[in-house]
C-alpha cells in the first residue's frame, strides 16, 4: 500500500462558495498523513497549488494546523510539511456502559488530556447526567485557558436500547425510564456545547479507524465486546453508520449455541457472560484491569467466544468481502491475543467454501476505545471528511 492509498487521496472542488468542503478534505488528508506538504496535498486533492496554499493558510490562522520540520529533498527549497494542531479543538466524550460510564477530554490528536470513570450495577439517568455535568466541570479545571475555549462539544456513545435490558442487568422495573430520556434537552440544561450521539460499538469503531488500524486499512468488519458484543463496519476508508446508526450491529447474528441449536452472538460472546460466571465480578470493570487469577472461567469464555466470533465473521464476509476482522474489547491486552488467537483457530475449521477467508487480527485502540469514539465524534462532524 503505497501513501496515496494509505491517507485515501480523494478530489477536492475548485470553484468559489466550497470551501468548507475543501478545507475538511485537506484536515482530513493532513491528520491520516500526520503531516503533509502543500505540494503533496495539491497532488492528493486535484486543487490548484493556490487554492491549496490559501486554505493552509487559512487553517493555521484559525488554530487547526500548525508547521512541521522542514524536510530538504535533494533540490530546490526545503518543504515545510503542514500537521494538525492538537489544541485546535477539544472535546468531551462519554461512554454509558451497564457497569461503568467513563468520560475524558480528547485533543485533535487522539491524546486522551484527562478521564474519569463511575462505576454501578446498572446506569439511572439522574446520577448519570449529574457525574457528566461534575466530570466536565472537573476535567475543564485541568485545561488552559486557550483549550477551553477551544472545546467543540460532546460526543455520548450508549448501546440502542439501553432500557431493554433490564433483566441481564438486574435493573428494577423503573430502569425503563430510559426510553423517555432526551440527551440533547438533559446536556443543556447545564452547557452550550453541542451533543453529538453515537452507537457504543459504531464509536468504538470509528475510535480505531481516526487512530488505530484504520490508518492502514480501508476495509474491514469490527468486533467490541464489552458487556455486549457490538460492532462496527468501515468501507472505502469510512465509518459506515447506516440509516439508523446501528449499522454493524453484529450482536443479532445467529451463531452456534452453547446448548446447541443456534443463538444471537450477543449471548454466547459478551462478558456478562463472564461476569456471570465469577464471583465478586465487579473486577472485570476496575481500572487498571488484572484478570490473571480469573482462571478456567476465562478459559471456557474464551473458547466460547472465539467460536461464536467464528460464525459471526464467517457470516458478515458472506455479506461483503472484507479481507480483514478486527477485534478488541473492555478486557486486558493478553486476553484480546488470546481470544484473537483462538477466533483464528476456529474460523480455520468452517466451511468456507465460496468465501475468501479474513484475516482474523487484533484491534489496537483497546477497552478505551468507546470514550475515545465518543470525544472523537464533535471532531468528525464538525472538522473533517472521512
């Protein structure tokens, strides 16, 4: 894969009134390039050597880029290489797990500038809205000056009907007050900053595609597995949400059941499943994470997942040809190798005939990776193309 295909080249529009277009096609270019020279980002772009020198010059007087090194080529004058500017805008973001929410402050780098984290048998809306309002407030006093007032909102990543899961959780018959909650009109009440709402598993996703494996590859299928499994689809070096924003939404395939016939994956390859079956299992959601006395509980869940997570990629590359499977989750590295390791061993023994099998590979934003996509989202929406 040479650099054109790796930042995915696309054609910008010369003519006048587009430049807003143009100028979140170059940020897009320069932050999948981590740097890149006006002439480079001419070529990539199709646009006018001019056009493109104006915009840059645009975007480093707005805050968004600043200069890089200068690089000396064998002739001529040196290029001066254009990079995104970490500070150039900031935003919250806010996974709502069953067992945790977690928040951090995320700079256009991916640089995680703070985080906390609350911990619950089950999430009610009043004591979540209030650690949001809390934590941002906390999280702000550790900024300067100039970040804050560089702040472009909050991202909230949550599973889609987080009320209908109240038997798994334990939760009581009121936990359905969930399906009457505005986001938008709770975040208000307390900041100006704009909501942006994402699927769990799709913000994890879109996590690994702005700053892990998805800098290298434009294609491939997505596999989280926190409480629930979920999932993520990128195609042509995008993030695909679908119609609704569930595309990806990986936990109704049917699989293989442990008691034989078949099962949703949700119910063979998440961790409640795990949790279930340990005792004092609230660890599995403490940070930093230790899962090395979990034992033959976590042996017989890894092989359980792997083979569910087999038939699930075998099912989702019969859809599209995606030449590569990601998998990451809330668990400890060592354990994503080796459920990896044993996904890859059980999809070996399907019948794969008429399909060109995936590669079964290691996600690598890892168990952060929801509240990473959640803050990544005001950036994406409001900065960039792809």
């Amino acid at each position: 894969m040479d650099g054109n295909d790796r930042i995915g080249a696309r054609s910008g529009v010369n003519q006048i009134g587009v430049r807003a277009h143009n100028e979140r096609l170059i940020l897009s270019l320069v932050r999948r390039g981590g740097g890149l020279p006006g002439a480079e980002i001419a070529k990539l772009t199709a646009l006018s050597p001019q056009t493109v020198s104006n915009i840059l010059r645009k975007l480093e007087n707005d805050g968004f880029l600043r200069r890089g090194a200068p690089q000396r080529g064998r002739v001529g004058k040196p290029s001066i290489p254009m990079q995104i500017d970490p500070d150039g805008a900031l935003s919250f973001g806010m996974k709502l797990g069953r067992r945790s929410a977690d928040l951090a402050v995320l700079d256009l780098s991916g640089r995680v500038l703070g985080q906390s984290q609350l911990t619950y048998r089950y999430p009610m809306p009043a004591e979540i809205f209030a650690y949001l309002r809390a934590g941002m407030d906390e999280l702000s006093q550790s900024l300067t000056p100039h970040q804050r007032a560089r702040l472009a909102g909050i991202g909230v990543a949550a599973p889609a009907e987080i009320w209908s899961w109240v038997d798994v959780l334990g939760a009581p018959a009121d936990f359905s007050v969930w399906s009457d909650v505005d986001f938008a009109a709770e975040v208000a009440a307390f900041s100006d900053l704009p909501l942006f709402q994402v699927n769990d598993a799709t913000a994890a996703c879109r996590a690994e595609h702005v700053f892990g494996r998805g800098l290298d590859l434009t294609d491939y299928a997505y596999f989280f597995i926190g409480s629930f499994v979920g999932g993520g689809v990128a195609l042509n070096g995008s993030v695909v949400e679908g119609l609704t924003g569930n595309a990806g939404a990986f936990g109704a395939i049917r699989v293989r059941g442990q008691e034989g016939g078949t099962a949703a994956l949700i119910d063979e390859a998440s961790l409640y499943l795990l949790e279930n079956a340990l005792t004092g299992a609230g660890a599995l959601w403490h940070q930093p994470q230790d899962w090395s006395g979990l034992g033959p509980a976590l042996d017989l869940w890894i092989a359980r997942s792997a083979r569910a997570l087999a038939d699930a990629a075998r099912a989702v590359c019969a859809v599209i040809d995606f030449p590569v499977v990601l998998i990451d989750g809330a668990f400890p590295t060592d354990v994503r190798a080796r459920l990896v390791a044993a996904t890859r061993a059980e999809l070996a023994h399907l019948d794969l005939r008429g399909l060109t099998a995936p590669s079964i590979e290691e996600a690598a934003v890892g168990g952060n990776a929801r509240v990473i996509g959640a803050a990544t989202a005001p950036a994406m929406a409001k900065f960039f193309e792809f």
